[in-house]
C-alpha cells in the first residue's frame, strides 16, 4: 500500500556549512524532517541507496508501520504486508530490507522478514512462532535473535540466503542455557553483537565468525557492559558502560578484543555517546543527547548533526552511507516527539579520500 502524504506539507529543511577538521574535509550539512503529519512519532533507521526506511506510529493501537522514504520527503510507502497488523524496518542493503511483521488475529506472530521495496515482496524467515526479531543485512547474511530450545530467552540468530530453514543459533555455550545474546550487525562476512560471556562485567560485546563456537569476546577491561552495533569491513562500533562512572561511552574496534578504543568526546564529560553504525572510517550515533558523525579512530572528530535540526532538543543517527560521493545519515530528531530525519553532508573537495568507505582489518575469506 502506498501512502501518500499532501504536498502542502513540505519537508523542513535546513542548510548549513561547517568545518570538520579531519583529513582536510569540509561539508555543508542539509537536514531534513521527513515526518509524516499522520503520524505520532517516527524514525529512519536505515538508509540503502540513499533511500532512509524505517517506521512510524499514528498513536493508535498496533499502528506500528513499516516504511520507505523514496524521495526524502514526508510521502512515504507502507511496507506493512498484507495480512499483517504492523511492521518495521531496521537493515538495509541496496535494495533489500530486513526487518519484522506481525500477522492478524488469530495467529498473531512475528515473523523476522526481508523486503525488496515493496509490501508484495515480503519474504518471512521463519515458519513458526519463535519470535525473531531481525536487526541487519548485509549481502546474504541476516541477523538478530530468536527464541530455540536451549533456552528461555531470546538467543543471537544468524540466516543465510534469506532462507527460513537457514537458521542459525549463535549463542555461545559459555553463555549459558539462562544466558543472553543478541547479533546486532553484520558486515556481510562476520556477526557482532552482545553475550552473557564469563568474567568481569554482565553483557558483553561479542563478535562472531558464522558460528556459535567461532566468536571472540570483545569486552573492553574496567567496562559494565558492552555491544557491538555496526560493523564494516575491519571495524566494528558501540558502547561501553564504565564502571566508575556509569556513563556509556561510545567505542570502536579494529576485528580484536584488544584494538578496543574509547571515543567518548573530551568536551562532554558525564554524558553518555553511542555508537550505532559505521562505513569503516566514517561512525555515527549520539554524544550528549544529539546525533553525531566520527571519523576515524579520534573521540574528539565527533560533529554535532543536531544543530541543524532547529526543530529538535534531542536526537540519534541510526545508519550512514556514502551515496554518489555524499554522507547520508538517518535517525531521528524531535522535541517530545522524534521525526524521522535525514542528513545529507556535501564534501567540498568530492575526491577527498576520507570520504571513501576504505575496508581494514583481517581477511575474511
């Protein structure tokens, strides 16, 4: 079902330039509110070929619509399939989406689903009730989590080929039967997310290579907690919760445990950042309660993306994408209420080699 929003509701958009001071690169930042008027809140979580997806929420009961954002502009589609009471989109790949779907009464399960751009191409990864709930694509590789018999709680999940029978339990043993995982991200060859693993700390970020057995504990030493969120060729991004503070500090990895790097920002002490997706080279996710763009392995190249949303007191990038030689970074921003938001940041010089998505780190193959 296409929905269709009035075009006397123009996007708010606004322009600006600013100075990032790494590798000589400038941008001039445009934001835009694609909200919907029909709806209550929103959010973009995801953007494939410059293409935000994501959901919206009008407030009623099980009004939980999964969308595309073809043209950055408040006019959406509705993924929903049919058949189905709600959806939501969380990964993208190109032209694939990967999210969840609820049907109608009386069944009323969730299946962890893939797209193809339209409500018609809904594909379900799974053939009964276990739950699933899939958080990212990347080429042939799904992941999430999902409930299996070893366990009463929802375990870290990996599909290949989008193939229902394909599942995968991801859980480490030394987790636990009573222990706790999840895959959030994928980088199209490994897995990354967050376990119950022994030792210091209670979650921690976990990075796996296809299977439960192959995976390297990430958790960085003195930390609470950790995750893994995004992942690219050779890096990976998240968070920590340091003990002595209890503060969650962004962090980023080059593909070991001991590569671990705290990129909480100098100039926001006692405040919390995060982390939620990467190219590689370029991370974004939120310092201080305001979206924000990284770059590299420096805390202190964090960019604040919230000033130019004026419409907005707090905010969060979800995903970044270098598209036809632009960053674009999705998420969401409000004031009460969050919108879903895009920002699009022009290079001043288009050929700067910071721009590029540049793999690092181990082989894969």
């Amino acid at each position: 079902m296409r929905r269709t929003i009035p075009k006397l509701v123009p996007a708010l958009s606004v322009l600006a330039c600013c100075a990032v001071a790494t590798a000589q690169i400038h941008y001039v930042w445009r934001a835009i509110d694609i909200h919907p008027p029909e709806g209550q809140k929103s959010a973009a979580y995801a953007i494939g070929g410059g293409t935000p997806y994501g959901m919206y929420e009008t407030g009623n009961i099980n009004d939980h619509v999964g969308v595309k954002w073809p043209r950055l502009v408040p006019e959406l589609i509705d993924l929903t399939p049919e058949g189905h009471i709600w959806s939501e989109i969380r990964g993208a790949d190109g032209n694939k989406q990967a999210g969840k779907a609820r049907s109608n009464p009386p069944e009323s399960f969730t299946s962890g689903a893939v797209w193809y751009g339209t409500s018609e191409s809904f594909q379900s990864l799974n053939e009964d009730d276990i739950g699933p709930t899939v958080h990212a694509i990347d080429g042939n590789l799904i992941v999430g989590e999902a409930r299996f018999p070893d366990g009463p709680y929802a375990h870290a999940a990996l599909w290949l080929n989008e193939d229902p029978d394909s599942l995968l339990n991801l859980h480490p043993t030394e987790a636990g039967s009573q222990g706790w995982s999840r895959a959030y991200a994928t980088d199209g060859f490994w897995q990354g997310g967050t376990a119950t693993l022994p030792g210091p700390g209670f979650h921690k970020a976990t990075l796996w290579k296809g299977s439960a057995t192959n995976y390297i504990n990430m958790h960085p030493p003195g930390a609470k907690d950790s995750e893994i969120r995004g992942m690219a060729i050779g890096t990976q991004v998240g968070k920590m919760l340091v003990w002595e503070t209890g503060d969650d500090h962004a962090v980023v990895w080059h593909d070991t445990a001991e590569s671990w790097i705290d990129m909480h920002p100098s100039f926001h002490p006692g405040a919390n950042s995060y982390m939620f997706a990467t190219t590689g080279d370029i991370h974004v996710g939120r310092s201080n309660g305001r979206a924000g763009i990284w770059f590299g392995d420096d805390p202190d190249s964090f960019h604040d993306l919230q000033q130019y949303a004026p419409w907005a007191a707090s905010s969060t990038a979800y995903d970044v994408e270098v598209y036809n030689g632009k960053l674009y970074v999705v998420g969401s921003a409000g004031n009460g209420k969050a919108h879903a938001t895009v920002w699009i940041g022009t290079p001043v010089v288009a050929d700067d080699p910071a721009v590029r998505k540049t793999p690092r780190g181990i082989d894969r193959k």
